[in-house]
C-alpha cells in the first residue's frame, strides 16, 4: 500500500531552513536563466534522461539528499559521471515501471551575482502506475547553488531535503 505525503510538511520545511532573506527586485536574464533550468531538472528527470540531468551541473557538481529527522548522510552523486550513474540507475530501478512528476513552486532567490547563486523552491513529486490515478510519493525543498560558466547556469551543489 502507498502513502501519501501530507502536503503541509513542504511548507514547515521551507520555514524551517529559509533562514536567509530573499533577494529582492532582480528581473534580470540570470534570474530567468536559473529558473528555466530549475524547470529543466524536473522535465529531464521526468522523461528518464539521466545524461540530460547530469549537463545542468558542473562538471564536480553534488547532488546531496537528506530526510527529515534523519542522521546527516553523504552526498548521493559527486561529478557528473556519477550523477548520470545514479540518475540512471534511479530511472532503471526505482522508477521502472512508473511514470515521476515533479512539480515545483515558490523559487526564492537568497543570492545573485554575476557568477553565482543560491535558490531554493518547494516541490512534490507525484508517481504515475499505468491504469492508477497519480499518487503523492514525496515533498521538501531544494537547496541549490549555481555558477554561471560561459553563459550557462549549472548547479555546483543540489541539496535535497525531503519531509518525511
């Protein structure tokens, strides 16, 4: 039997770690470029295309997750050869079978220079069993620091935290 996640527990986590002010007043391209590849993360984990995931980091970009009241773990993904290996391994395993959703709102823009960033948003991700309506498997936040190179904003270091 699944579980559904309480949709609430997203938003004691954003109140719980946003302990910085948002950066206020930016309309700007980096500000849209950033939020277009927060869209593009969700897009290419959904479609299953691991290679994709691992281009919007840098090339020792870090994926990290944590669960609500657990003990701190060890990134899951350090370089992009690893990321793609996970991602990949994500979509073969624990996805096969089932179609993944993500769904995001609430970007907050706690830094922005010309060559970095740190953004964080909610998100909830729905899975999608053939002949089953959707179902809520996980909510949290996202944690991100970004770095501009060349005229792309990658992420350096995603750090997942997921209500339990």
């Amino acid at each position: 039997m699944r579980r559904a996640v309480p949709f609430l527990a997203g938003i004691t986590t954003v109140l719980l770690l946003a302990g910085c002010a948002p950066v206020k007043g930016m309309s700007n391209p980096d500000r849209q470029a950033i939020a277009d590849q927060v869209t593009e993360y969700g897009r290419l984990w959904d479609l299953k295309d691991a290679d994709g995931v691992s281009r919007l980091f840098t090339e020792d970009g870090v994926m990290e997750w944590h669960l609500a009241g657990a003990q701190q773990q060890p990134p899951l993904a350090k370089g992009r050869a690893a990321i793609a290996q996970y991602s990949r391994q994500a979509h073969e395993v624990r996805l096969a079978g089932r179609q993944s959703r993500h769904h995001f709102s609430g970007l907050v823009f706690h830094e922005l220079s010309e060559t970095e960033a740190l953004t964080e948003h909610v998100f909830m991700v729905t899975h999608v069993i053939p002949g089953e309506p959707p179902v809520l498997v996980a909510s949290g936040l996202y944690r991100i620091n970004w770095q501009k190179t060349g005229e792309a904003w990658l992420m350096t270091h995603r750090k997942l935290h997921v209500d339990r």
